[in-house]
C-alpha cells in the first residue's frame, strides 16, 4: 500500500468516526464527547503525519481532517 491510498483510508476511517460522533451527539449519548476527543486526537496526528507531503490528493485529505477538527471543535464549544 502506497502513501496516498495508506492516507485515504485513514481519512475514510476519520469521516466514519465523525458520522458515528454526529449520531451520538443526535441522540445526546454521554459517549459523543469521548468519541469526538479520539477523533480530534486522530485528525491532529493525521495532519501532522501527512502535511507537509506533497502529493496533490494527500494534501486534500489533510484539508479534509482540518474540516472534520473544526467540526468537532465547533461542537464542543456549544458546551461552553
């Protein structure tokens, strides 16, 4: 597995995490909040990972997993 498809289904795996966050949140589970710290754990080291490469599909996927990190900041800020 090459760098590019090893870093698509990783950002596959982070879009799964943020619909599972998104349907916890729906229905107020008490796991939403753990589930979005793992994926904003996730996204970070994804981004560190993977920034800096050059690859024009790689850099989308990096542009990706900051949208979901927005996400998941904007819904913990409706804590507050």
């Amino acid at each position: 597995m090459d760098k590019r498809q090893k870093a698509e289904k990783e950002i596959n795996h982070l879009h799964d995490l943020m619909d599972e966050v998104d349907n916890l949140k729906r229905e107020n589970h008490i796991n939403w909040k753990e589930k979005a710290g793992e994926l904003s754990s996730q996204t970070r080291l994804f981004q560190i990972e993977y920034s800096r490469d050059s690859d024009i599909n790689i850099k989308d996927f990096v542009q990706q997993a900051l949208n979901l990190e927005v996400r998941v900041q904007k819904f913990r800020q409706e804590l507050i």
